[in-house]
C-alpha cells in the first residue's frame, strides 16, 4: 500500500510509523506540510492509496481531505478535540486517557473514527507519555485502521466540547496554595513545549523537569536547597526539584537550572535529584543514567564515565548500561554546546568525554558489559551502546544510528571501529548514509543490536534483568570474559583504538573547526525549531522519484 505521512515534522510518532508501516511492507514517503499548495502538490506526486497525518499544527486543505483518505492521529480518546488534548488530561489529573484515529473533514477532530485505543495515564511528563503510550497506542490503531479500510470507520462518536490550547495562565502555579503533586503536574503538562512561565529571583523562566523533593519544605515558593544543577522550591507541603529552566528571551536555550540562575552557593547542597545512579542485585549491577532528552554534556560525560569505573571495582561481573525509560542516549549535547562561549571548543570537548566513556566500556576487561536501551537512541548514543559486549532493545525503540542530518557531521565515539565489527563493512556504510529511522527488527538483522524484547518498559526491564542474572550466575563466564580479552588484544594490534579515534576526530575537527559551517548551522536550526522549507529527498521519496526519472 502506498503511505503518504503529512507531518509538521520527523518527530517521534512520525518516526515510529515511518518504521513500523516500511517493516510491514508498505510503500512509505513523507511530507512536511509547509504549506497548502506543497502539500496539494506531495499528493499529486505521491498518488497515495491512503493519507497518514501523525502529527500537524494546521487542517489538512480542503483539496487533500476531500478527494483523499486522511487518517488523523489524535491524541485522546474518541469524541476528545482541541490541539493539546495531553496537556489537559495531565492538568484535569484524568486516569484513563486514549488516542484516536479519525478521518480529516472540515472540521478539526470531527471526522468519523477508523480505530481507537485506550490506556491509563500514568504519573509523567507530556512528552513521556506521548513517546510511549500515546505513539504505542497510535501504530495499533492506525494499523487497525488500514486492515480495515474495506469496511469503512467504526462510527461518529459523541463530541466532547473543543479544547483551546493551553494558555500560561491555564497551568499557573499558585506558589501560595498548590501542593506538590499540583505543582509537578502542572510542570509536566508543558514539557517539551512550551514549557511552564513562572518567575524565580525576580527573573522570568520557563520550568521543566519537576521532581518531588522528598523531607524538604520551607516556605512556599522560596528557593530551599540544591543538588547537583537542580534547584529545590518549597510547595504549601514539601518541595519540588527543578532540574532545568529556559530564560524568557529570545533564542534562550532549556538549560540545567544552576547555568541559568548561577551558582547559588548560599542554598544548601541536599540529596535528591539524580541524572546518574547505580545499584546492585544478584550480582549484577545497573546503571541508570536518565539524561533530559537523551543529550549527554560534557560534565555528564565525565561523571558517567566515573561511575562506570565505580562499578566495575564492585564484586560483580556482569554491568547493565540501562539509560532512561525515554531515552538511552543521543549522543552531545547541542543545547550546552549552543550556549557555550565557543561551540566549536565546546563541541570538541563533548565530543571527546563521549570518547573517554567509550573507551572504558569497550575496554573493560573484567565485567561482561550489557547496554540495555529501554528508549530510542540517535546518534553518538547509538554508537556508545554498541561498545558494550551486548546490546539488548524494547521492541518499540527507534533508533536513528548516523551523524549526516546534523550538518554532515562525520561523529566519533569509535564508530568506525564498533560498526563494521558487528554488522559488517557493506551494512555498516548503508547504516551511516541512510539518515533515516530504524525499527529493531532491521537493527538485529544488520546486527546492530543482539536481541529485541518487551513490549512495555516494565516488561523489557523485568526480562533484562532475568538475562543479565542468568550471565552472572553461568559457570561459563569467566571462560567468555577471558574471550572478550583474548579479541580485545589480537582488535588492539590489528589497529590501536586510538588510531580510530584520531582518524575519527580528524573529520571532527573540520566538522567544527574548518570553513564549511554546516554543522553550526543544522545544530542552530535544530536547536532553535527553524521550521525546515522542505522536505529532505531522503524523506521524501516520492519527490526523489520524480527527480531521479528527470
């Protein structure tokens, strides 16, 4: 069948349908809608057997919708209308929430229903909820309503009165009278964008990134403590830790709380706020390292590299590298880089902390090494997870394991070296130029990944665990670790690691330092949101079409 996806951009939903559909079979293209006469035009080049829209910020021309199946992905249940359908049911504190299909008429989430699915909303931040359960939810249904585009849509539900976007005075907080559980809802109702407005010190920020600050209080809405580059503020019953912020002013970046609002030294230094953790069962040790969006600066770097070193002078012989629930990792972070006095030199530094951490985990001699990718992984964090000895995926994970879309950037983190050792030369160059998506089931067929499992984070963290105590627990490991340094030395005089790193880092250098600025420029578009003009051929398949017949 052949699939057109219309979408404001490639974001995460997009992604995953991109992926789920083209493994399926399905002839898939995309289009960004830029505008109605680019859109009118994708669809004549396309001729489309049915319309996908995952994720817009405008109704679909009359054109389209009218001569064409156009299947809306919504965010809520069946009836549910209005453009931030996530940000009230987290507001509204609903238990239950629900993502629908429904066809594009004139007007907006009115059309009739093709599938529905419905799931408990769980305590989490809109963007949590919208890469998990709301695109889970979304692949089933819109897969349910392209088996059954014979029979027509399931009906006209009752409407629900429309939903305007929130507004900042809608989600406010009351330092005066909310509780935490208020406070921390109303902060997770924004996140991503825009954020939640609010004031601290006198200036104007945005807050992300709340967290209960348990065994604090002081008086409400003041400043109380701080932990690591996270900030306590006191709530009418405890207090909230806020991990990141975003100065009102144009072109502010969403930073670590403390690098907007300085250093803070009169607060007190308290527990409680953690981007990096370890603990222990059955001899088995986990490291967690939940980084806001996946992005790894350089201070994170260092200290993930650290704490990996920690654990491997535990008594244990098997570690897990577990990431986040939403996010393994995406390698640099652009953010910090951006606001740095100098991108490039700041650039230079990430890019070589990334390195340092790299090197210790493939380089470990006494621990079998397990990366365990409960979220989607992108760039340089793809590559980090292939420097452990395993690398075990959720079903759902989308994984994006090149560089080019970020201004031909060429990356690092021993790449060169990881990927044709588990996939192969061939496999290894059509992974790095096909700047698109992909799904576990092709990422274990080239290689890149060892074994795919568990439908929901719970479920895949449960098995990882019962895989990585039955390595520990194998009278035959030490036999496989003695292995693993057997390869390492004969990989090691074949050609020294450092030599794929200063080979890498040479093309890095020009990445950031030479005359062509195309990273500085992608790494500013993306950073900012630039709208893209167009959509890129590699996306836009049908487009390519057409030029490659010219």
């Amino acid at each position: 069948m052949r699939v057109l996806l219309l979408a404001h951009s490639f974001n995460s939903l997009t992604q995953r349908l991109w992926v789920e559909l083209s493994e399926l079979g399905h002839d898939v293209t995309c289009e960004f809608d830029v505008n109605d006469a680019v859109t009118i035009q994708a669809v004549e080049m396309a001729r489309p057997d049915v319309i996908v829209a995952p994720f817009l910020k405008r109704a679909i021309p009359e054109a389209v919708w009218k001569n064409h199946l156009c299947l809306v992905v919504h965010p809520g249940p069946p009836g549910d209308r209005g453009p931030a359908a996530l940000d009230w049911a987290i507001l509204e504190g609903r238990q239950e929430w629900g993502v629908t299909v429904l066809q594009a008429e004139a007007g907006m989430d009115e059309g009739p229903v093709w599938a529905s699915r419905t799931f408990a909303l769980r305590h989490a931040t809109k963007s949590s909820l919208y890469r998990n359960e709301v695109a889970d939810g979304a692949v089933e249904a819109v897969l349910d309503a392209l088996a059954r585009l014979a029979d027509g849509p399931v009906g006209r539900p009752a409407l629900a009165p429309f939903k305007p976007a929130v507004k900042q005075a809608d989600r406010a907080i009351d330092w005066s009278r909310d509780d935490t559980a208020t406070v921390v809802a109303k902060i997770r109702s924004a996140d991503g964008t825009p954020g939640l407005l609010d004031s601290i010190l006198d200036r104007s920020v945005y807050l992300y990134d709340a967290h209960a600050a348990s065994g604090l209080s002081g008086k409400p809405g003041e400043l109380v403590a701080r932990s690591g580059s996270a900030v306590a503020r006191a709530t009418t019953d405890g207090a909230v830790w806020i991990g990141h912020l975003r100065a009102r002013q144009e072109h502010a970046l969403k930073l670590p709380a403390l690098d907007v609002l300085g250093p803070l030294d009169h607060l007190p230094e308290e527990p409680g706020y953690h981007d990096i953790w370890y603990d222990e069962r059955h001899g088995v040790g986990y490291l967690h390292f939940p980084f806001v969006n996946g992005a790894m600066s350089t201070d994170q770097c260092r200290r993930l590299r650290d704490a990996f070193i920690k654990a491997t002078e535990r008594p244990t012989k098997v570690i897990v590298l577990m990431g986040g629930p939403d996010f393994w990792s995406n390698g640099i972070h652009l953010c910090t880089i951006e606001s740095a006095q100098s991108p490039a030199g700041e650039s230079w530094d990430n890019i070589n902390a990334m390195n340092d951490l790299c090197r210790e985990i493939i380089t470990c001699p006494s621990h079998f090494t397990m990366a365990a990718l409960q979220g989607n992984a992108g760039a340089g964090g793809v590559f980090l997870a292939l420097a452990a000895d395993l690398v075990a995926a959720r079903e759902a994970v989308v994984l994006n394991p090149h560089y080019k879309g970020m201004g031909n950037l060429y990356g690092s983190e021993y790449w060169t070296y990881l990927l044709p050792r588990r996939c192969g030369a061939g496999n290894a160059a059509q992974v790095v130029e096909a700047r698109l998506p992909m799904g576990t089931a092709e990422a274990e067929r080239l290689g890149l990944i060892d074994c795919r499992f568990g439908r929901t984070i719970a479920e895949f963290r449960r098995l990882v665990e019962e895989m990585a105590e039955a390595l520990a627990a194998d009278p035959g490991l030490d036999e496989r670790l003695a292995a693993k340094r057997l390869t390492r030395a004969a990989d090691e005089a074949q050609k020294p690691l450092e030599q794929y790193r200063a080979e890498e880092l040479e093309h890095m250098k020009l990445n950031f330092y030479g005359f062509d600025p195309s990273y500085h420029v992608a790494r500013y578009n993306f950073i900012h949101k630039v709208k893209k003009s167009r959509t890129p051929l590699y996306l836009a398949v049908h487009r390519s079409k057409i030029n490659n017949i010219r």
